[in-house]
C-alpha cells in the first residue's frame, strides 16, 4: 500500500465523510450513506413503477424508452439527493450517483452533453449540476464531455399550453453546430424529467445542428405525468 492511499484511509478513519442522505451519521465504507440511511437509499433504488413494476433503472413503459433513469422523483430520498446535488455537490457524492447512472447508459456515444442551467442559477449556486453530474458520467463511459448548448435565461411558462412550453423552451436554448458536428451521437444529461419538454426540445435542436443519434439520461423521472 501507497503511503497516499495510507494516509487517505487514515484521513477517513479519523474524519469519516457525512452521510449523504442524513448528514448526521458517518458514511461506512464505499457506500455514501450511514448505518440508518442505507436501507432509505436500497429502497428507493428499487422502488417498483407503478405500471410495469419494475425499478425506474429498468422501467419498460413505452415513455421510458427515450430517456434513461435511475429513480423516481416523487420519493422524498430522490427529492433530498437532488437537493444535496444542487445546493452541495461534493464530488464524491456525483460519483456515486454517476456509477449507476453510466451501468445503465450503455449504447455507442461520441460524447456527454447536457442541458445548461440558466445563467441566474448558474451564478446562483457557482456551479451548474447537470454539468458535474456529466463530467462524472463522461469519465466513466471514456467520452469527452462537450458543451453543445447555450441557455438564453428565464421565459415565464406559468399560462402556457403545453405545446406553447414546447415551443418557448425551443427559444430558451440553442445548439452550437461546430461542437455537434465533431461528436455526432451524443449522449444528453439533465437532473430531473418532468414532462420531458425541455429533453425533447434539447434533442431537436442538436439534431438540427447535425447530431445523428441524441439518447437521453436523467437521474430522476417524475411518475405523475404519465399514463400508460
Ligand atoms: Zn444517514
Ligand atoms: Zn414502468
């Protein structure tokens, strides 16, 4: 053993990281979660679809196809680890979340992409999460990561149809051609998946720009908006 690795292990003897889900408990080994928080986090992965019942990584359901997943949205363990991503990205926390999110990505990508978060939030909270989050999952695939889309800032949907909020999100973005053009499939990265506007818009746009193949993941999926 590395005197590095030595004095890491020792470092995390002495200060054990905070649980992720709880912040309280110390962390045990691999796993980012307490002794009391594991069994939260081993249930919400397997947390069955109410349609096909099978867990969000391997929901079957026809609206699924598009994007890949690994949890559902409306549990309060997935709401916390979105938070815990938004407000307090540290990265060993992202990769444990990006391990499972890249197992289930598994077609043939020139690169990872990923939805910007508005300029307001960006400067907000320092960082923009979905990036982190595609950085991480990037590295475990063997692709760069590249940056294909421009967020023009905030357009008030409140009163808008849904087919109105499909079409304003198309002018909240746009593709840059040349970074589409030198990665042709590409695969698109968002946090949550809520009526899957902003995905569709996103993928219409890099298509337009000269994407041949744009494949969806999200580490969460809201359940509500769908019926089978
Ligand atoms: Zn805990
Ligand atoms: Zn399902």
């Amino acid at each position: 053993m590395s005197y590095k690795v030595k004095l890491y292990n020792l470092r995390r003897v002495l200060f054990p990281r905070p649980c992720l889900l709880c912040r309280r408990g110390a962390c045990i080994h691999s796993v980012p979660v307490c002794k009391d928080c594991i069994e939260d986090l081993r249930a919400v992965l397997k947390e069955p679809c109410r349609f096909c019942g099978l867990p969000a990584a391997e929901c079957i359901c026809t609206h699924n196809k598009d994007v890949r997943f690994l949890l559902w949205y409306e549990l309060p363990v997935t709401r916390k680890l979105i938070a815990m991503l938004k407000y307090n990205a540290k990265r060993e926390r992202v990769e444990f979340l990006a391990d499972r999110l890249a197992a289930l990505c598994t077609g043939h990508y020139d690169g990872v992409t990923y939805v910007p978060r508005r300029p307001k939030e960006k400067r907000l909270y320092g960082y923009d999460h979905a990036r982190l989050l595609a950085e991480a999952v990037a590295k475990r695939l063997n692709v760069p990561l590249i940056c294909t889309l421009e967020c023009h800032g905030h357009i008030q949907q409140k009163f808008l149809s849904a087919s109105q909020r499909e079409k304003s999100m198309l002018g909240r973005y746009n593709a840059i051609p040349e970074a589409v053009l030198a990665y042709p499939r590409l695969l698109l990265m968002d946090d949550v998946c809520t009526t899957g506007a902003t995905l569709r818009a996103c993928s219409s746009l890099l298509r337009e720009a000269g994407a041949k193949a744009v494949s969806c993941a999200v580490l969460a999926k809201v359940q509500t908006h769908y019926k089978p």
